[in-house]
C-alpha cells in the first residue's frame, strides 16, 4: 500500500497521520457533547483534550521506542518522525491517564467521571487509527493464504494489501478495528444505563479491549517483547486484573452512589 495520501508543494502527507487526526477531533467532538449533558464547559473539556492528546501521543511514542531502542540508537532523530509509524496505545494510555489525573484534580473535577466520558470517543478513535497501519503494511499479524482470508468475508482491497512480497498476511489492524468499533457501539448503550457507577465504564473499557488485544497481539508478528514475552499481552493481562478488582469494589458502592449520569457536582473554574 502506498502510505502516502498526496502531496502539497513537496510535502508528502501520510495516511497514518490523517487518519489519526480524523479519530482525534472526532473523539474532541463526541467528548465535548457529552459533558454538555453535566454542564461541563467546552473549554475545559478541549483544554483538557488537548494536553491528553500532546502527552499521549509523546507516551505512545516514548514506550514503542524504549522496546525498539536498536531501531533507533544509532540515530535517535528518527524517535520524532511518528508519521512513519510507531505509536503504541499502552504508552499513550499510561501517559494520557496520567495528564487527565493531574488536570482533573486541580480543577476539582471527578477523574473517573471524565474517564468514563473518554472512553467511549477513545475507542472510535482507535477504531480509525488502525487504518493507519494498513497503508503503512504495519501491525500485520502471521502468514496465511488467500482463500483463508476470503473464508473469513475480509474485503478484496484488504486482503491484497496485505500481500507483501507475494505472502498473505492476516489484517490484525482490520481485527482490531472492527472489535473497537463493536465496543464503541455496545459502550454508547452502557453509559445511560441508571445505576452505572462512576468508573465502571472505564473499567469496562479496559477489561474489553485488554481480552480483544491479547488475542489479537497473539497473531502479530511486530510485537514488542521484553523477556521474550509479547508486552502487550502481558500488559493487557495486568490491565484486566486491575479493571476487574476496581469494578468489583465500586459495585459495592450503594445502588444510587457515585453515579455516572449526575451532574458535575458545584462548577468548574479556570
């Protein structure tokens, strides 16, 4: 696949970076719609949107190139060009937690009640994202044939683009996509349910797309490894332990207690 988009005045713009931009301001957009239902102000929302995505990306950047620092030891300029490709969302949700934790706490905002508001648009994003991989021939998972693929209704254009260098790959971007996209859509439905706990949907989140991508790590053949383990999964393991745990202990919580669909409680100032 050519993993470039077109040019303008000799710069070429890549897939890989549209895509991602196309997932962001979607995400920015359903966020900010959503807190207009606890009056939550846009600015802050986009404020906070904002500095989560920066520190995301530079998290995401930062954790695939520390288990692929031969790739780049020799010249560590190549670390800034993330539109080749390179970002991986463990880092990115380390580093985006971590920025959404401080932000939420100055102004006195519940963090898993944003949480729970991004990652519902977090997973559309990450839906169109993957797209990026296949125009770069990246996140591809082991050798199979033509006939497998077409067995499994994948689209003709994806099957042929996975061919490189007359091998059939399987499309774990295309995997990965379609069960982001079926979480989106199950998630859009869980966040009005009444009695929903502030947190759960963030655990709910986590615990769902920690099973998809242990799975779907399982079949790449670009994983990071530490220890001769794929990091992914063992991530996505430790992910889903936790999320479990917090999920258990905030059910515990009185049946109209710390609940999702209330409103911030006292305003927000800058």
């Amino acid at each position: 696949m050519n993993p470039v988009m077109f040019e303008i005045f000799g710069l070429e713009i890549k897939w890989y970076s549209v895509l991602i931009l196309v997932g962001v301001i979607l995400a920015i957009i359903m966020l900010i719609k959503e807190g207009k239902r606890f009056n939550i102000p846009k600015d802050y929302l986009f404020n906070l949107a904002f500095w989560v995505i920066i520190f995301g990306i530079i998290g995401a950047r930062l954790y695939y190139c520390l288990f692929n620092f031969n790739l780049y030891k020799d010249n560590l300029v190549d670390i800034f060009k993330i539109w080749e490709g390179g970002l991986a969302i463990h880092g990115g949700l380390l580093f985006g937690f971590i920025t959404l934790l401080i932000y939420t706490k100055k102004y006195n905002v519940s963090t898993f009640k944003v949480t729970d508001m991004t990652v519902v648009p977090l997973l559309l994003a990450q839906a169109i994202g993957r797209w990026g991989n296949f125009f770069n021939s990246e996140a591809h998972g082991t050798a199979t044939t033509y006939y497998h693929l077409k067995e499994l209704h994948i689209p003709e254009k994806i099957i042929e683009g996975m061919r490189i260098g007359n091998v059939y790959y399987h499309p774990t971007f295309y995997y990965e996509s379609i069960y982001c996209l079926i979480g989106f859509i199950i998630l859009l439905f869980v966040r009005r349910y009444r009695y929903l706990k502030r947190g759960q949907l963030t655990t709910i989140y986590l615990m769902y797309y920690s099973v998809g991508r242990f799975f779907i790590e399982g079949l790449r053949t670009d994983s990071l490894m530490f220890g001769g383990f794929k990091v992914a999964q063992i991530v996505s393991v430790i992910l889903f332990v936790i999320s479990l745990i917090i999920f258990m202990i905030l059910s515990r919580k009185g049946k109209f207690e710390d609940l999702y669909n209330e409103e911030q409680n006292g305003p927000i100032r800058f």
